[in-house]
C-alpha cells in the first residue's frame, strides 16, 4: 500500500510541542543546541528530581551500563531487592513491585486491590472509587480512573469498575463507600494534573475510616507527590493517613523510567505468582539509579533543607501574588510542588515565563506548576523570583494601563 503523504512530522501528533529541543542540562539549567540557557522549574513534569546530570545518578547509570542491563523477571535482580528494601524501610508498606511507568505503577494498585478481595472470597467487590480532577495515567483502566472526558473520548467504552465523586462532598462519599461492591478508594493526596490541589486532611480521614469500615483498601496516586516533592519522602507523611497501596513514579528514577507499586502484605495478599509481570520493570539500569535517587532523597537533612528552601520559595511568591493581584490569584502546594493559581490564563503565564527564560508546566484550573529540583539553591531561588516577577509584570493588565 502507498504511505500517504506526512503532514509535518513523523510522530503522533499528539502533543502541541513548543518550539525547544534541549541538547544538555545541569542542575536546574538547561541548554538548547543554539546555546540559550533556561531555568527548568518544569522538572520533566515532577521526574527530575535532583535536577539534569546530577554526577551520582550518571555515575549510577555509567556504572550499571557497563556490567549488565537487563535480564528479566525470571532472575533474581539484586538492585530491585535492595530498592525494595530501602522503600518498605522508609514507607508503610511491605511488599514493592517494579514498574516502567506511573500508569503501570497504578495498573498494579487497582490489581492488586481486586485481587485482595478474590483471594477473601468476595470476587463482587471490584469496583474502585476516584475522584473528579482526578489523574492517574493514561491507559485504559487508568483514562477510566481518572473519569475525564477529554481523555475518555473516542476510545470505545470506558473500563469498567470506576466511579468517580466530587472531590470533597462526603455525603456522596459516604454512600459509595458503602456499596457491597466496592474494592477500594483510589485519591492522589495532592492532584497534581488537577492543579496542585491539597485533600483536606479531615476528608482523607473520613475515607481511611470508611475504609476501614467497610473492608476497602486505600490506594494513594502519588505517581507526581512521592520521593521527596513536597517535602517528605511520600506526601502522606504530610496528613498522617496512611494507605494499604500507594503508586510512585515520575522522581523515582530522576529521569529514567520507573515506577513502584507498594503495599502492605496484607493488601498484596492476591498477588501470588503468575498473577501479573512486566518484561522492563525494575530491570537493572532502572534498579540503578532508583537507588542512587534514594541515597540523595534519603540522606539526613536533605528532605529538611527541601522543607526550608520550600518555605523560602512559597514565601517570595506569596509576596509576588500579593504585588500582581490581577495576575497570580494564590500560591498553592506542600514543599517543592507549587503551583500559581492564574487570574490570567496559565498558558500565557507559561508563555512569559519561557520570554524570561524559564520553563514551567501547566495544569487543570488554571495553575501553573513550579517543580524546581530538590536540590535548588537559594540563589537559584532567587534568580527564579526576579524572572517570574518579570514575567508577571508582562502581563499585569494594571501596569500595562500604567504603560500605555
Ligand atoms: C504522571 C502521573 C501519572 C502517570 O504516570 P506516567 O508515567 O505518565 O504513566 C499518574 N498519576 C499521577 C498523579 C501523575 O502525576
């Protein structure tokens, strides 16, 4: 058959791409192949969590390259035992399985709940309450989990077994929860795609008490939240409320893709062998840098500092959206994960914000998402301020009036 005419390029045309490709990085700077230097406060969405080229993660990846890259599942890895010992030692859970991907890494969640109740005898109790705003990945089961049309459409019917509530109303919560067919509850503890929005610690409470209530598991999504980002190892630290399962992503392997699933032995009770598998994940190159992320993350003081740098940073936006009221609304977000809720569209925020050489990312309601390195400094935190003041002087309608 004759290949019909491209259009403009060979790939999907499934992202409106700017107009950059990045040829190097280092720290929280990178650099086009022209030579312009910019200020990536977008993290690679959240992965980047110790910055481009950080020396121990690339000696890591070096090291790993040169002895043995992949094997399978059907081998014992030594890198995946000792991440997953590292990662029960430091979280609620007990039991880890490697993945690729956020999306994968919340496949095995939604498994892994059905499976608990398969295993207690109750097959009926499948079905996994989310949350409007919700995100949670892009296949199948995870466009189902995250209820939104935008990127339910045209993709055949929905997954069974999800059913989204409003996010906050706990009369409707309440009632679901009590459905004879429910598995689990599924909530990111910050919606992140959403646009940074904090669940109010009562109303993760009342969903740990309903759990326990009603025999449901609670999954965490903190695919965006964990290692690190918003000042604790994972989010939950934050609230207090812990879950049985939680999905991991994105900062876990600094730029190289992996993720984890987590759970108690408990939740992960169902999981026995031949229930589920993955070819790449947790092969070694991954195991590799996984825990080379954790021996920075995890080192003493250096969530800490996150904590401290993130206060200074929230602090002298706090001030910027107090001075350009007609411009940023609110500062919202736990530590390193915030967002500039916008009075102005968040794309020509962003679109500032890159004038002034500076890359952030976009999210739902309207916000803009800062995701500097953990490991920023002070003075890039700084340096930061003045170009986002700049960029919100560009589109201050009051001093434009002035101006004119
Ligand atoms: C990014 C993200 C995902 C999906 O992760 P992928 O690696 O893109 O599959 C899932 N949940 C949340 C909260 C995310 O931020």
């Amino acid at each position: 058959m004759d290949k019909q005419p491209l259009d403009t390029s060979p790939l999907y045309q499934t992202y409106q791409r700017a107009p950059l490709a990045f040829e190097r990085g280092e720290g929280v700077w990178v650099e086009t192949r022209d030579g312009r230097r910019f200020m990536d406060l977008s993290g690679g969405v959240a992965v980047n969590v110790l910055g481009h080229a950080h020396p121990h993660l690339v000696a890591a990846l070096k090291d790993q390259a040169e002895k043995l890259w992949h094997t399978s599942n059907l081998f014992e890895i030594p890198g995946q035992r000792r991440l997953a010992e590292r990662l029960t030692a430091n979280t609620f859970a007990d039991k880890a399985f490697f993945t690729n991907s956020g999306a994968e890494a919340l496949e095995c969640a939604i498994k892994t709940a059905r499976r608990y109740h398969y295993v207690s005898g109750q097959p009926e109790r499948y079905r996994i309450l989310t949350f409007e705003g919700a995100f949670h990945g892009r296949t199948l089961a995870t466009i189902a989990a995250g209820g939104q049309a935008k990127y339910l459409e045209g993709f055949g019917p929905k997954v069974e077994g999800f059913d989204q509530l409003v996010f906050g109303d706990e009369a409707a919560l309440r009632q679901a929860a009590a459905g004879a067919d429910v598995a689990a509850i599924l909530i990111e503890p910050i919606q992140g795609e959403g646009g940074i929005r904090t669940v109010p610690t009562p109303f993760l409470q009342l969903i740990r008490e309903l759990c326990d209530t009603y025999g449901l598991l609670l999954i965490y999504d903190e695919v965006q939240t964990g290692i690190g980002r918003t000042g604790r190892f994972y989010a939950y630290e934050n609230s207090g409320v812990v879950p049985d399962i939680l999905a991991s992503a994105k900062g876990l392997g600094g730029g190289f893709p992996v993720g984890v699933c987590l759970a108690t032995q408990e939740a992960a009770k169902g999981m026995t062998p031949g229930s589920h598998g993955t070819t790449y994940g947790g092969n070694p190159l991954a195991m590799a840098v996984g825990n080379a992320v954790l021996d920075v993350v995890l080192e003493e003081g250096f969530l800490e500092e996150v904590r401290r740098k993130a206060l200074l940073f929230k602090q002298s936006l706090a001030s910027l959206a107090d001075r350009y009221p007609d411009v940023v609304e609110a500062i919202r977000g736990e530590g390193l994960l915030i967002g500039l809720k916008m009075r102005v569209p968040n794309t020509e925020m962003v679109a500032a914000l890159r004038e002034e050489a500076v890359l952030a990312a976009p999210a739902g309601d309207n916000v803009v998402r800062l995701l500097p390195p953990l490991n920023v400094t002070e003075e890039e935190i700084r340096t930061a301020m003045e170009r986002i003041e700049n960029a919100a002087a560009r589109l201050s309608p009051a001093l434009q009036r002035a101006s004119a």
